[in-house]
C-alpha cells in the first residue's frame, strides 16, 4: 500500500500507523474525501482492542470488533487500492491476509438546488449534483419500492468511474438491461472524460452522423423518478449531474416535466406549443428562402413578406452568417463574466439589430426570422434536440439555395430518412409510436393524459 500511494510524495494521501491489540497495522485514506469525525471515531474505538481480544482471523474480527456500520472484507490489494482512491477507508492489520474496508467518504459537494437548463414553473426544485451517492440518494426518496435496483459498475482504466445502473426489476426491459449491464462491464477506455458524453459514446457507436440525440438527458430526480415508474433505465455517472435515460424517442426527448406540474388541458397546450415551434423553427428559414427564390409564387395577401429595403448581400449568405453569429454569440455568452453579460447584451442587440440592418449587411425581415429560430430554439429540454433541428435546417437552407424546388425536396426526403432510419438503443423505432403505429400511445404523446387512479370506498 505504501509503495503504490508514496504517501512521502502524495500530500493527501493519509496514513496513520496504529496499534490494535498489539499488533501493527494502517489505515489509509484521502485528505478531502472522508468524514474526519467517522475516522477518529473507528481509530479510537480499535485503540481500545487488547492483546488477548485479538481473534486469529479477520472474519471474526470483523464480526466482533468492527462497531462501524458500513464495513466489508477485501482480500484483493488492487481492491484495496481502489477502494481509497474512491474515497472509502481501508485498514491493514498484521497477521490478516484481508484488508477492511470502511465507507466514511464525505465528498466536497455543491447543494441540490434546481438546475439552470431544468427549470420549471411549477414543482420541486431539487436537482442531481456531481457526487453519485447523493443523487442515488434523491431517486429513493421518490421512490420507496423494493424492486427499486442500484447496481454499481467502473468503467476507465485510469478515472475508475462509478456508474450507477437503476431500474424497477418488475418494469426493465430485460434483455436491454443485460445489453447494456454487458457493454458497460466490457468497457475498455483510458477514461471517462466526459462523464455522460463519454459513456454514451462508448454505448451507442453506430450512425454518428445522425444529428438526432441517442439519449435523453436530465438534472432533475423527478423526470429520472418518473422515467424508472415507465420502465425507463436510468445511468448515473460520478462526476456528473446528468442522469441518462434509455431507450428514448424522439417524443420521449421532447418531453418536459411543465407537461405534468399543470393540469392536463395546459400540459396539453404547452406541450402542442412545443412541437409546433419546433416545426417553425425548423421549416421558417428554408421556405422563407424558396418563395424569396420564386416570388411568383406569392399571392397578393403574402406580398408583404418581400424583403423591403434593396437586397445588397444574397439571402443565403444572410442566413448562414447570421445563424454561425448566433451560436458564436452563444459560446461568447457561456465565457462571460455575469457582471458584464447585461451591458455586452444590450451593445450586441444595438450593434447586430440596428446598424447592421442600416449598413446594408442584412434585411430586416431575415433578422426577424433568425431572430425567432433562435428563441425557437430554446423550447426544446434538450441541446441535442435542438441542434439538430438547427442541422437539418442548415441542410435544408443549403439545398434549396443551390437546387431551388427539387433542393428543398431533397432535403426533406434526407430529413425523412434520418428520423425514420434512426434507432434507439434497444434497437425500437425513433417514432415510436408512430412507427409502428399505436393510437392509444400516440394521443398519449400529443394529449397530456390524466393520471390513472382508483379510489377505494370504505363500506
């Protein structure tokens, strides 16, 4: 133990020589990861330990000895090693060819408090946090049923990840559940550097160039809670305060918890509200920019749409510079220190929204559409899903610029062909339950239902 932590060398890592029972042993911990208060508890209950009390084996030891609720045997110094650099104690006593190890980690942790991307109007306002144990911790508290299971798995050969598998054991897919328990568990990677990211990667590793997300991510414990009741898997990595949800639709991706905090006629109307805007925001630009290209199509009622000032910098061009300056203006938004993110807002919005259309670059009418694309953009829970309809949009726009009519067919026959080729993991269609086709879910997936219940009446 000495020689793999070189605690000379590693300032945090501790390690105290004690005497139990007049024997030599060590506990080994890290300087940050533990309870002090649990550790100078165990170490001062075995200082007290005499030289005829001590049993021959560890088992017994263990079993008579060991006061501290959470200890196990370790007969592996692999194991042992691991077991510290997680955060657990380990204990070393000589005579005994087992090591104990104790669970005293206390990991520096920010609160629960409601994440930024999962906001809600209505419901709780808890979220997951980067230490694992403490969102595992958040999901059993919504849901006190022993069929609730928490596997735990590592993945990395350098990070040593944790990844938390749940699922309900009466309501899993089984045989995706055995799929994925067996990729993870075959996992060959240096690490996890991108905690979620990285592991989905690893997951799913066919059609990459298909924008549409694989997974639905989520910060809130009652969206994980609620998908687990449906079946759902849920995957925790440490680290991370995102929660992976599979199998997922693309129905199942749009979903936002605002459906379920109201009442079901306004969980209906924000949800219908949320699919047509991303309808606009996808097909607004590319068609905007068709009829600019055969304005005999317009009727006299749709006249007004022409772009009214002189058209100095082809629409194309418009489009795409404006649609790299909203992402460029994005990234610059994430790196900006908060106390001067309103006055560099507010000159961007003066700078790019007026003199910009006064100088000749832009029209105003392409401004006003980009300019609700981007809010449009924001509907979606998901970045993924989002980006996506901003790819496919981008194709579309492209297209129709270079081939007019037969472009804008074209894209949308690409368009067609990534969403219904596309796959979950467990290898079930992207439309379900459109393809195949199920009425009952699908007014489900339109129509916020209500809560199917039973009441019992005492006689």
């Amino acid at each position: 133990m000495r020689q793999v932590f070189q605690p000379d060398i590693n300032f945090d890592i501790v390690e105290r020589e004690l005497l139990i029972g007049g024997r030599k042993a060590y506990f080994y911990n890290i300087n940050g990861f533990v309870s002090d208060e649990n550790v100078q508890k165990i170490i001062q209950f075995f200082l007290g330990v005499k030289a005829d009390q001590m049993p021959a084996d560890p088992e017994t030891f263990l079993e008579g000895f060991t006061a501290f609720g959470d200890v196990k045997l370790e007969p592996a110094i692999e194991n042992l090693v691991t077991s510290v650099l997680s955060g657990l104690g380990a204990l070393v006593v000589d005579g005994y060819d087992q090591g104990f190890v104790f669970d005293v980690r206390n990991y520096p942790s920010r609160g629960v408090q409601e994440p930024d991307k999962d906001r809600v109007l209505r419901g709780s306002r808890d979220g997951f946090s980067e230490t694992i144990i403490s969102n595992t911790a958040l999901i059993r508290r919504r849901i006190r049923d022993p069929k609730l299971r928490l596997e735990i798995y590592q993945a990395g050969e350098a990070s040593k990840t944790d990844i938390a598998v749940i699922y309900m054991e009466d309501r899993v897919d089984q045989p995706l559940l055995e799929k994925i328990k067996k990729r993870i568990q075959n996992l060959k990677v240096d690490a996890l550097t991108m905690n979620q990211e990285s592991l989905a990667e690893c997951l799913y590793t066919h059609k990459w160039y298909n924008p549409f997300p694989k997974f639905k991510y989520t910060e809130r414990p009652d969206t994980a809670a609620a998908c687990l009741l449906e079946g759902n898997l849920v995957i925790l990595v440490d680290n991370s305060p995102a929660a992976m949800i599979l199998p997922s639709s693309v129905f199942d991706i749009a979903e936002a918890p605002d459906d379920y905090y109201f009442p079901p006629i306004t969980g209906t109307y924000l949800r219908l509200t949320r699919i047509l805007t991303a309808g606009v925001a996808l097909f607004l630009i590319p068609i905007y920019l068709l009829l600019m290209q055969n304005t005999h199509w317009l009727p006299d009622w749709l006249d007004f749409i022409r772009p009214a000032e002189n058209v100095n910098v082809p629409l194309i061009f418009q489009i795409l510079i404006l649609e790299l300056a909203v992402d460029g203006l994005r990234l610059a938004s994430v790196n900006t220190p908060s106390m001067l993110s309103t006055p560099l807002s507010i000159i961007a919005g003066i700078v790019m929204g007026d003199f910009s259309v006064q100088s000749g670059w832009f029209n105003s009418e392409i401004m006003l559409y980009m300019a609700f694309v981007t809010v449009a953009n924001y509907t979606q829970t998901s970045y993924e899903l989002g980006y996506a309809i901003k790819f496919l949009r981008l194709i579309l726009v492209i297209l129709t610029s270079i081939f007019n009519v037969w472009g804008f067919v074209a894209g949308m026959l690409l368009l067609l062909f990534a969403i219904v080729t596309n796959r979950t993991i467990a290898g079930t269609s992207y439309l379900y339950p459109l393809i195949p086709f199920r009425w009952k879910e699908v007014k489900n997936r339109f129509f916020r239902p209500r809560l199917s219940h039973e009441i019992s009446e005492d006689k």
